[in-house]
C-alpha cells in the first residue's frame, strides 16, 4: 500500500543501518582550520573563479586514516590534487556528503557537523550532533539532512548556516536508510512499521539562516508498505525510487514510479546493498555465501559467486555495465561483466581493512581507508592506481605495510544456540515478548520466529522484541522463541506465562540515560502509576539505528546496564515499560535522550620496540591504535624503562637510556574514561660493538684479517691498522697493504658504531722477500763476470759486506741460481749486467742472507714476484 502525504509529516525518523564503516570521510571540525590552510598552500594559488572551475572536475575528496588526512582525487588524471594532514582527526572514522560545490562532514568521535563550501573554500557553518554510530548527513544539490536513526528525526538544514529549515520530520525511533536517490527525495525505512518514505527537501530561504519562504519545512510525501513490521530493513536509493532488502523474509522491494516489485532471493544468510545504486539493476551481495544477487523488474535475474573464502565482501557496486565487489579481508575488489562473468581482479594494496566504493562524477572511486593507495575506474571500466601519498604534493612517505595478520581460523558452523531471557509482558489484550541474542554459532542470524496465541511473527535479528496484539484479556499465553541461520532453526526458549488485562499501569512519564565513564550506562525515570495495582518491576529497552534489544529490568526506578552489554561507540535511545504485580505491562514510555555508552580504551596493540641503530641509548616505538570504546583516544602513555611521556602519534622516540640497556616498554592509551590496560614488550639501546678475530694470512707486503663484528644493534664501519697503514671497509675481512716483507706486525681491527667502538688484534707477519742470483751473460765476447769462467770459488755472483765492489769486503760468490732471503735495499756503486740479453743497471745493493747479513747488486739478483726493489725497505 503507497500514501501520499501533501503535508508535513509528524511520523518518526529513520536511521542508518549500523555500521562499523562510514562511506567516504570526515574531518573533525576542530582541525578544518588546519585543512584549509592545507588546501590554501596547493588551491588558493588560482583565482578565484579557477577555483570554482578547479571543483567542478571530476573529483572526490578520500579519507587516509593511517596519515590522518584528506586528499582530493581528480577522477580524469587519477591524480591528488590537494592533500593534507588532519592531525586533530587522527584515527578518527570520518563521514563525508559531498557535492561539486560543498562538504558536509562530520567526525564521529566528537558529532560535530560543518559545511564548506568549495568555490571559496571556506567554512561557512558548524553545528553539532550527538558522536557515535546512529547519526548521518546526507547532501543533494542544495538540500542537507542530518538524519538520526536512533531517535527517528530527520531535520533539514540550510547547508550555507547548518541552520534548522522548518519543522523536523519524525518516524517511530530505530529507522534505518537516508540517502537521496537520483531525483533529490531522501528515503528512509521505518523496521518497526515496515515501511520505507520519501522526503523532500523544503525551499531554502534567501539569506543563509533565514525562515524559508512561507514557512514551508520538508514533507514526507511518499510512504509504502515493503514488509512485515519488524523485519530487519536495508535501504539503496536508486536513480529514481528505493530498494529495500527485508533481511527476514529473503526478498528484495523496489519503489519507482509509486509501483512497487518484490522478488524472492534464494539466500540463506543476510543480505547487504550499497547505500547508493547506479543503473536498473540491483545487486544484493550475500557475505556469508560470497555470491551476488542481481535484482531487476522484480526478478532475481542472475547470480555469481565471488572467489576467494570467507564471509568479508562488502556490497557489490553497479557500475558502467559491470558488478564491483570489494572483499576487504584481502583488500582485492572483483570485477564482473553483465552476465556475472569475472573479468578483472584489482588486487590494490592487498591488506585486510575497510573498502569504499562510491561513484562520482561518471567515475568509480575505490578507496581502502588504511592504505596509501586508491583506484579510479572510468566509464570504460578502465582501472587506475592513484597515490593519496603523492610525495610532490605533499611530501612524505607512506609508514611501512606490517606484515597481514594470519587467516582466522575459520569457526565451526551450526544451528543457532536458543535465545537468551525470553520475557512476556502482558499489556491490554497485548502482550510484549523479548529476548536476549542466540549464538550464531559460525552463521549470521537472519532472524527470530516467535510462537504463540496462535501467531507466528518473524522478527529480524535485531529487533528482539515485538508486540503480539489480538489477544484474549483474562486468558494466560506463553510464547516460544528460536533464531534461524544459514544451517536451519535453532532450538526455542519458552517465556514466561502473562494475562492480558485491560488493568495496565501507566508507562513512565520521562526517561534519562547516562553513560559513564567505567562502561556502563544508568537509565532513570520517575515512578509510574500503577492505576490500582502495585508496580512490580520496570523493563527497559534500548533502541538503536535500525536495532532494538531487551536492556534490563528493574524493581527500582533506575537501571544500571553493565559495561559491554551496549556497544560502545553506538547511539542508543531507552524507553521502558511498567509491569504490574498482575504481570501486566504498560505502553513505552517516551524515548529517552541519546547516549553513546563509553570506556576506557583498550590496549595498544602490535606494539613494536626497536634498537635505534645511529643513536645512543635510545629506542623507537610503534603501535596499532588501540580500541577507542566510544571515546577518541587523546593521547597514550609511554614508559620507557621508567622514563614517562605522552604522544599522540602512534609511535615515538626515546633517548637518554643507557647503551647496551634493556628496557621494558609500556603504552596505555587515554580517552575520556580514563587510561586503559597497557601493553608491554622489550627493547635493547644499542652497544658498543664487539670484534672476535677469525684468521689472518699474509704475502709478503700485506697481511689479511678475518673478523666478525656484533653490532651491538647499531650500524658498524670498521677499520684495520698496522706500521702506519690502515685499511677500511667491510666488517668481515681486511687487508692492511704497503707492509714490510718478513717483518712481525700486530693488526688492531677496530669497529665503530653510534655507541663507541669495540678492537681486536691479531699477530701475523709478513712473507720474507726471496731473489735469486742470476750470473750475467754478456754480448758476444764481452765477459763483465765469471761466470763461464772455469775457475774454483769464481764461478758465481760477488758478495760483499758493503754496497761496493771491493776484493777486501767481498764475502764470496753465490751460484747462479742461488736463491737468497732479501732484507734491505742500499744505494751504492753502480752495477750492470746482461741478464737473459737484457742489461740490468742499478746503484741499488740488496741485502741478503749469505753467511750472515751482507750485500750482492740488485742487478745481479732477480726478486720474486716482479723484480720490485721497491718492495724492500731502505737499509
């Protein structure tokens, strides 16, 4: 059934599903000051009109949550146009609505919401909202809607002044959706009614801030009956109309053209769908069985099967022709041709993290939040790598990739466990029945079938609790409850027995809630009037984007709910509901404010303490953000061997420590709650370094050193010294050159790092010089010795005591041939002789071994190795 509001709608609002990821970023509002100075350095370097030019490209603006920042990708040249470190965003989950002209952001660490303007780049309007999962902006042309699913409002804001534009417009809470669809209407779905509606946006006025013309405010002007109420919803806005995938009943709804089609989808576990599709065709990806479903004119026309294993697809993308899927365990998107047939695999970073795909701009952005690198497809499905990193825009270098985790062992899959607390309260000619989550037990619930009085209501997974109205005042029911997955229906839990009576207290007039800091969350309200009757208890409820859930009963007037039970970091509205001595129960109350429960962080994790190599007594340090449980993480606590500091990176240095220290190495990180548990792990400054000597050799003018060096953690240069010579080089072997032949040296090897130095020696000497003597063989009848002469004791080379040629200090003749240990050169009387027909002429004498220490010429001695005289020492 379709309505047609023509006024302005006093129904409740719709929230967004929950969601541990938001589409696109969003930089805290604190820090956009920083952004635009950011921006000023590589844009506000055109004119002004160039700017507005400059913004109507085809461009988005991605999120880097590793550096913190925004970068603005040109979809034409694949290229960052503008990029810049958002230090008061740093790890922060970033939302981002964006149009050619505007952003709207919002940080969901601190809610708040601001509006700036491209052409100008400037901000024109902050405002706030409450933090945490449960709220989202969403932007067409120049109509802006802040939509908070917990508490069911939808509020139109003038984007100029982020000022309220007439009335908001109200759904029950728990509403799920609001995005707009091609032609401007937003579209939310209601899971408690079972309905999906359109908004449109009212005039805006002509001064930012100012009353819209005739006080007009934005209108629910379309609503249809999609599903049965409480059926778990999810919304995609189409080019014109809305898809919306009831999740219990396995079927997919589409409105266009106030027509509504239903198809059947043969799926065994839940269903996802982008928040925007493209095209006529929608598809729904099913994580858990890795296949999608493609959805036309009301049929399942196709389906394929994502590769890979594991239930981490995100919902598939129709673009240009082809189906995109991004399975963010292995950081890989599929793509895959109008008849479901693979025909690219874009590997990008190839880490595990959260994928975004979105088209823009006639170009299909994927952006991997934790990776330096993003791609952009064409209408041509051609695909290119972009680096939000780009040094020449900004400068630096992505932090180093840490290895992928292992694959999660993967968990034994059964029937869902029974539900947990299953209740009744009776109310008039009513009964109100919840219940605790079952164990999925490996499956995703797809939902709760809930038996009784002759009814049978299928509940999402969810929305555990529901209404059972048409019953008898006076007779007693009970009700049965079981959950149902992939692998078929669980076992039930029976509720307790109720009466239905027409004797029903009063619900609470108000309800408070807040959440405190150790976790939990106190919920009070004021006591309610039993109408005759005593109050015996009071149950209270807590309602989340698209979620509802049992949260406690109480005898009292308040109810603390323990630490845990609520999601930290999502929105949640209470209501409760009065219960009589009788065990009849009231209507519920009116919903109480938001609150987002907290706690103090978890620890760091990956937490890594390294040696630094080229500084003395320090080490670096290095962690994974720890788990911020509904605050942002404002700093983290460092101790180092008993010296404390705080940073709010993720890493630091400390110095001041001791070489060769071991140290132990604590962080704790800081929210709002207070500090969380700490990690610890080791570290080692680095030391001076440590030479073991392993061998030596030597010729005769060097001599050779084997060594091996512990660094001590630093980076050595090492170096080897003997006689006044050095080598230096390699820290394993050197060799120390330019040495005396047979001479006894100690080689000191010494290595060097940031902390001192480390030696060692090694004795070893040099190889003795040999030459042999050579008797001279003249020209033709020229005799200049004897040697040919056949005369006893003169068939030899002269030796003699001193560097001449005197019969008083000749020692005697050596044989030719003699080989004879060199010690010394010494310059003397000049000597020649033909050796081999080669005149050999010197005034150097060669001190040699023959009958003690005495002198031959070295023209009549030839040393080995090369006849170098220059190898001998000077006598």
């Amino acid at each position: 059934m379709a309505t047609i509001d023509d006024g302005t709608s006093t129904g409740a609002e719709a929230p967004a599903p929950r969601s541990r990821r938001m589409r696109g970023g969003l930089v805290t509002v604190g820090t956009v000051a920083a952004l635009l100075a950011a921006m000023g350095l590589t844009v506000l370097g055109l004119g002004a009109s160039d700017n507005a030019v400059a913004n109507y490209d085809a461009s988005s603006w991605l999120w880097s949550t590793t550096r913190s920042e925004m970068a603005r990708v040109n979809g034409v040249t694949a290229r960052v146009d503008t990029r810049m470190e958002v230090p008061g965003g740093r790890r922060h989950q970033m939302q981002v609505a964006q149009t050619d002209r505007l952003l709207i952001l919002r940080d969901l660490n601190t809610g708040q919401v601001s509006s700036l303007d491209l052409a100008t780049l400037q901000i024109t309007a902050t405002t706030p909202t409450a933090p945490g999962f449960g709220v989202s902006v969403a932007l067409h042309e120049n109509g802006a809607f802040v939509v908070d699913a917990v508490q069911g409002i939808v509020r139109q804001l003038d984007p100029r002044a982020l000022t309220p534009v007439g009335e908001p417009v109200r759904f029950p809470p728990g509403i799920t959706g609001g995005a707009f669809d091609g032609t401007g209407r937003l579209w939310v779905a209601v899971p408690s009614e079972g309905t999906v509606s359109a908004v449109t946006a009212a005039e805006l006025p002509e001064t930012p801030g100012g009353a819209p013309p005739g006080g007009l405010s934005p209108k629910r002007v379309e609503t249809y009956e999609v599903a049965e109420p409480s059926h778990e919803l999810v919304v995609s806005t189409l080019d014109d109309g809305v898809a919306v995938l009831d999740r219990t009943s396995a079927s997919l709804v589409t409105v266009q053209a106030g027509r509504t089609e239903r198809a059947d989808l043969a799926i065994s576990a839940p269903g996802s769908l982008p928040p925007r599709t493209s095209g006529p065709q929608v598809p729904v990806t099913v994580p858990g069985e890795r296949k999608v479903h493609v959805v036309r004119d009301g049929a399942d026309v196709r389906q394929f099967t994502v590769p890979g294993a594991g239930d981490g697809l995100s919902p598939a993308v129709a673009w240009a022709g082809r189906f995109y899927c991004a399975d963010e365990s292995t950081g890989t998107v599929y793509s895959f041709d109008a008849n479901g047939q693979l025909v690219d695999t874009i590997k990008g970073s190839g880490r595990p993290g959260p994928m975004e795909l979105e088209v823009r701009e006639n170009h299909l952005f994927i952006n991997p939040p934790n990776s330096s690198t993003a791609q952009v497809v064409d209408d041509r499905n051609q695909v290119r790598e972009v680096n939000k990193y780009a040094n020449d825009v900004l400068g630096g270098d992505p932090p180093p990739a840490p290895a992928p985790p292992p694959p999660p062992k993967k968990p034994k899959v059964g029937k869902p466990g029974a539900p947990r607390a299953v209740t009744a309260a009776a109310g008039n000619a009513s009964a109100r029945v919840s219940w605790q989550a079952a164990a999925a037990n490996g499956a995703e619930i797809t939902k709760y079938v809930v038996e009784g009085a002759g009814q049978r209501h299928e509940v999402g997974a969810n929305q555990r609790a529901v209404e059972i109205t048409g019953l008898t005042n006076g007779e007693t029911y009970a009700f049965e409850v079981h959950a149902v997955n992939a692998k078929g229906d669980g076992p039930s839990r029976r509720s307790n027995p109720v009466t239905p009576t027409a004797a029903v207290p009063d619900p609470p007039a108000g309800v408070t809630a807040e959440a405190r800091p150790d976790g939990t969350v106190l919920v009070k309200w004021p006591a309610a009037n039993g109408q005759g009757n005593t109050i015996a208890k009071y149950a209270v409820t807590a309602t989340s984007a698209g979620a509802t859930a049992p949260a406690g009963e109480s005898r009292k007037t308040e109810l603390v709910i323990p630490a845990g039970q609520l999601e930290y970091g999502t929105q949640y509205a209470l209501t409760v509901v009065s219960v009589n001595d009788k065990g009849a129960g009231s209507k519920a109350s009116p919903v109480s404010n938001t609150v987002v429960p907290f706690a103090a962080p978890g620890a760091p994790t990956e937490l890594k303490a390294a040696t630094v190599a080229d500084q003395p007594g320090t080490v670096s340090v290095q962690w994974a953000p720890a788990a911020e449980n509904g605050r942002p993480v404002t700093r983290y606590l460092v101790d180092v061997a008993g010296k404390t500091s705080e940073v709010t990176d993720t890493r630091t240095t400390v110095g001041g420590l001791g070489d060769g220290q071991n140290v132990t190495v604590k962080v704790k990180a800081v929210n709002e709650a207070g500090a969380g548990p700490e990690a610890s792990t080791t570290a080692r400054t680095v030391a001076a370094p440590r030479v073991t000597v392993t061998g030596s050799s030597a010729d005769t003018t060097s001599v050779t050193v084997s060594f091996t060096v512990d660094a001590g953690g630093g980076k050595a240069t090492c170096s080897a010294a003997t006689g006044g010579k050095t080598a230096s080089g390699s820290c394993s072997s050197l060799r120390v050159t330019g040495l005396t032949p047979g001479t006894s040296y100690t080689v000191t090897v010494t290595a060097t790092n940031a902390a001192g130095n480390g030696t060692a020696t090694r004795a070893q000497g040099t190889d003795p010089l040999y030459g042999i003597a050579t008797c001279n063989n003249g020209p033709s009848g020229d005799q200049r010795t004897y040697c040919d002469a056949d005369v006893a004791g003169r068939n030899g080379n002269e030796i003699f005591s001193v560097p001449q040629q005197l019969n008083a200090k000749q020692v005697g003749w050596a044989k030719p041939g003699s080989r004879l240990r060199a010690y010394c050169k010494r310059q003397g009387d000049n000597v020649d002789s033909w050796i081999y027909n080669n005149q050999k002429q010197s005034t150097w004498w060669v001190q040699v071994e023959y009958s003690g220490r005495n002198y031959i010429p070295w023209a009549w001695l030839n040393l080995e190795g090369g006849d170098n005289i220059n190898l001998l020492p000077t006598c």
